[in-house]
C-alpha cells in the first residue's frame, strides 16, 4: 500500500496506463496474426487489407509510444516484402 498521497497516485495512473499499453499491444499483435495468415494463405487481396488494417494501428501505437518506431519499422518493412512476393 502506498504510503504518501502522490504515491497513491502514481500508483493509480500505473493501472491506468497499463491496461491502456496491454490494450494497444494485443491490437498490434492480432492485426499481426491476421496479416501473417492472410498471406500464408496467398490470398493477395485479403493480405492487402489485413497489412493495411495492421499498419494503422501499428502507427497509432508509435504515435502514443507504446510500440518503438525502429520495431514498427521492421514489421512494416517485413509485411511490406512479403507482400510484394505474392502472385
């Protein structure tokens, strides 16, 4: 328990912000899922928009700083290929 008023505070926003981050984090990562399988299964079209969807909100959670741009980077450039290489 906290023993000061401000650490009752900070101790508050940490539930706060951790829900907000767990929140954006499985976000990115079911969009994720969802591009990988939409081009496992070859379906260009599916990929397209599943890697558009993904990318959005991959960029919101750059944005607020919950995900690092260099690793958003990544993903976007390995999507990026993946996709070009579809038929």
């Amino acid at each position: 328990m906290a023993n000061t008023k401000s650490a009752a505070k900070r101790a508050r926003q940490t539930v706060t912000r951790t829900l907000a981050n767990r929140r954006t984090a499985t976000t990115v990562k079911n969009n994720l899922k969802k591009v990988r399988a939409a081009i496992a299964s070859g379906n260009k079209a599916a990929a397209t928009a599943a890697a558009q969807t993904f990318i959005s909100s991959i960029d919101k959670a750059v944005k607020t700083g919950r995900v690092h741009r260099n690793s958003a980077s990544r993903h976007k450039s390995t999507i990026d290929k993946a996709l070009s290489k579809l038929a």
